[in-house]
C-alpha cells in the first residue's frame, strides 16, 4: 500500500464521520442546540476550537461516539487469523480461525444497545465505553495488534472539524426540507458512505473578521 493511499483512506473516514454527524444533527436541531450550549460556554465566541480543546468537550466526544456506533465507516474490519487458541468473551477460537468482524452489527445489537436506531448521544455520557479497542460493544478502529494505526489522527481530525463547524455555523436545510426527509441510505463498499450527499445552508455564527 502507498503511503499516499493511507492518508487518502484516512482523510475519507473521518470526512464520512463528519457527514454522517452532521446529518444525524440536522435531523434533532435541539442536539446542535445543546452542543452549540457547551461550544458557547468551553470557547466561548472570539476563537474558533483548537485541538487542545477537544478534551474539555464532553458532548462533542459523545457525538462522535454515537456517530461512529451508528455509522461505523469501516462495516466488516478486515479479516483477522488467530494465531493461537485463545478465548475472547467466553469463546473459545481454534488456532487458524478467520475471523470477520461486522462492527456495523455490533453497534446495532439491541443485546448491547437500547433504542439501537435513535441517534441519542447522551447514552455516552458518563459511561467509559471507548473507541480504542478496549470496549468491544465499540470498535469503529478494530482492536488488537491490527488495530488502526491512524486512530489517533483520526479522532483528532473528526473531533476538530465537527467542533468547528459546530461552533463557526449555524446550520440550514435548504428550501423547505424537513429534518425527516434527510435520507440515511447507505451505500455499501470498503467504507460506508452516504448514498445521497448532505445538503446543507451555513451561516457565521462567530463575529466576521474570524473567518
Ligand atoms: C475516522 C478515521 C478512521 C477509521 C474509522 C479507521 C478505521 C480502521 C479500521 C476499522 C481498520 C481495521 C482494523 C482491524 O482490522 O482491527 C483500519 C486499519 C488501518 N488504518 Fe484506519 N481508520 C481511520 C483513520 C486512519 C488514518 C488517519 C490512518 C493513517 C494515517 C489509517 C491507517 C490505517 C492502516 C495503515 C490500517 C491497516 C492496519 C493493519 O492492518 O495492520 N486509518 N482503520
């Protein structure tokens, strides 16, 4: 593999987060409400977010997470080998196992997750579930030895470019559309990407001589 395909694979994950959140957003106007509460309150309205914030953002990082249960972009992580015999969770894997990883169905397990289809990222608050690999309900990166390497990178980038469009924006759908006619058809392939792109109005929300 290229180095310069990495950074495209990477950029495009995070870019399909950050569409499939918006998205989700728009469809619950008073979500952008309450994140735009903590955005005012953490930055307040003479900067715009720097990555140092993230951390102080609460909200924003159960978006993310809520976005990346729902819309895992990676659907079926790519195929892992047991090496060994081991046990994971109470199973036993026979050394030589090809293991398929459908993270897509782990985030709508209802065995794991309440009301799996409502996009509600207050489930997250509170709660240590993590996307690095340790919390199996949630492996948007994989987990083990194969796990994303860029995960880190990843979760920069979509956590600064989803806070700043928050927080620099106010967001519009155009013409009369409603929330409930924004589609959520995916299509299906290496990542999972929207099958009709969002369309969206922004205006300023910070004072002009920022932008
Ligand atoms: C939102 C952003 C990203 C997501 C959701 C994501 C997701 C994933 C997933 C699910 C895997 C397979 C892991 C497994 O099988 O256990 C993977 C592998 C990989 N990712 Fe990412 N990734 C992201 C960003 C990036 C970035 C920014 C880079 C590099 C700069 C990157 C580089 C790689 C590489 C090299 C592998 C293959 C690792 C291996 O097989 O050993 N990814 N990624």
């Amino acid at each position: 593999m290229h180095y310069q395909d990495l950074i495209a694979g990477g950029t495009d994950t995070a870019a399909t987060t950050v569409e499939w959140a918006m998205s989700e957003l728009m469809k619950q106007p008073e979500l952008i409400k309450r994140a735009t509460e903590e955005l005012d309150r953490v930055i307040g309205r003479e900067r715009w977010v720097e990555e140092k914030d993230i951390p102080q953002l609460p909200y924003i990082d159960a978006i993310m997470k809520e976005t990346m249960r729902k819309h895992p972009v990676v659907v079926l992580l790519v195929p892992h080998l047991a090496l060994e015999d081991c046990n994971v969770a109470g199973y036993h894997i026979r050394k030589g196992t090809r293991v398929f990883i459908n993270s897509w169905g782990l985030g709508r397990d209802p065995s794991i997750w309440e009301a799996t289809e409502e996009f509600r990222p207050e489930r997250f608050l509170g709660k240590a579930i993590d996307v690095k690999g340790q919390s199996f309900e949630l492996l948007p990166f994989g987990s083990g030895r194969r796990m994303c390497p860029g995960y880190s990178l990843g979760l920069k980038m979509i956590g600064s470019i989803l806070a700043n469009m928050l927080h620099g924006f106010k967001w519009k759908l155009p013409g009369n559309m409603k929330p409930e006619e924004i589609s959520m058809e995916e299509v299906f392939g290496l990542a999972t990407i929207r099958k009709f792109p969002l369309t969206a109005v922004m205006e300023p929300r910070l004072p002009l001589h920022l932008y």
